[in-house]
C-alpha cells in the first residue's frame, strides 16, 4: 500500500523573526509543538523536520525527531519538501506542514491525506476557514475561492470574491498554508517556471492552477494563531492561556 509522509520545512533566516523554529511557546521550541502535533496525525506513516541549518537540526534530533539535511539554495520551502519527497521511494503522497503552526489540529492533515486518497484526479489539497471581516482588505490574508466541488477557482491576496452589489454576504474563506501533494505532482511542480499569475500575487500554489491541476480545499475551523513577528508570539502565549 503506497504510504504517506508529513515534512516540516524549517528554516533560521526570517527577516521579522530570525530562529523562529527554535522560540520557545510554553517552554518548548515552536517547532517541537508542530512536530508533536503531526505525529498524532492519522494515516501517516513518518514525520520528517526538514532544515539546512544545523542548529535546527541539532534541536529536533534532541527531541527526537526525524531530521533530513537540505540544500540552503531552495527558493521556498515546497523546493526544500521537494528534496525530501525525492528520496521517498515508495511513498505516494507528501504533506507540508510548516513550522510556525503550532496549533494545527492533527485532523486537519488527515482531512488532507484522505482527500488525496479518496480522488486520484486530484493533484494537491489544502485547506481555508473562514475570514475574519478586518482581514479582508490586508494582503497578507490569502484568500481563495472553491468550485462546487470543493477544488480550487483561485487564490488572492485581494478581497476575493466581490460583492458587488453588496447584497449576498458571500462566505469569504482565508486560505491555511497547509498542502497536501501527490509525491510525483510535487516533484514536477517544483521543475516548472514561475507563472505569470503566480508572480503578480507571489502565491506559488497559482503556478499549479496555471498548468491545470486540481487542488482540492478543506474547509475547516481557524487554527490559533500563526507566528511570523514577535507580537505574534505574544498572542500564542496568551491563546495558550485561554485553551
């Protein structure tokens, strides 16, 4: 039976929050929480922390994880998951969970993986909840919009869809930077060229769209939140609090 794989990109450089995997949330580094949470995740047969810094790979190693050794060329880190699904023989789909969610519900990688599983026409999955009203207009909140059938129309960092007459209050989803990829999908998609829609909105996952694949969206509840600046760690100390 082909198997699955969950990678966690992990990297030191970050121009807002330089080591954010190693920071510490409740007394351990972020990343440790990611990793501990995928490794409840259902269907999945490895948990892999990929890094090309030593420091990180010395952190995750203490704590047990399993660690893959990267290029520090990679232009992104689905190149870095990339390298990783590479010497995956036998594996059949690859899931990307990045390490600053460290409050991703293990169910929602599973919702992932069997979306995969149950449709061999699709390519990728990934998942949107809900958008917050005061995050409509910031570009830094992707938006997406889904088919009927639940796949991908196209993902936006403008207020996505418009409602232009103002009179059908149309339920706006924010995109989660979690995928799912068919292991053979994701190594061609990495061989491709940038796209021109993907350069205009710097979003990678239109480059797929581009070139017609099918990528599937789970819609699910917010997460907790991400961390990307120090104020954000801040939050994660007082959701913590709340749970």
């Amino acid at each position: 039976m082909p198997k699955s794989a969950i990678v966690i990109p992990a990297r030191w450089a970050s121009s807002r929050l330089p080591g954010k995997p190693l920071l510490e949330l409740a007394g351990k580094p972020l990343l440790r929480h990611v990793w501990e949470r995928c490794l409840k995740v259902k269907g999945v047969d490895t948990v892999i922390v990929a890094t090309d810094d030593m420091r990180i790979a010395e952190a995750a190693f203490a704590f047990g994880a399993e660690v893959a050794l990267t290029s520090p060329r990679h232009p992104s880190g689905t190149d870095r998951i990339a390298e990783v699904a590479s010497c995956l023989a036998g594996f059949d789909i690859v899931l990307n969970v990045q390490g600053d969610e460290p409050f991703i519900p293990p169910a929602l990688p599973s919702k992932l993986l069997e979306a995969l599983q149950m449709d061999r026409s699709l390519s990728m999955s990934t998942a949107a909840c809900p958008l917050a009203v005061d995050e409509l207009e910031n570009p830094n909140c992707v938006k997406v919009v889904t088919a009927l059938d639940g796949t991908a129309l196209y993902f936006s960092r403008a207020p996505i869809p418009c409602d232009r007459d103002g009179d059908t209050s149309p339920a706006r989803l924010r995109h989660l930077g979690i995928y799912g990829y068919r292991r053979r999908f994701l190594l061609e998609f990495v061989r491709w060229k940038q796209t021109p829609l993907e350069k205009s909105e710097k979003l990678e996952q239109l480059r797929a769209l581009e070139h017609g694949a099918k990528i599937h969206v789970v819609k699910t509840r917010p997460t907790g939140p991400g961390i990307d600046t120090p104020a954000d760690l801040v939050a994660a100390e007082a959701f913590l609090r709340k749970r």
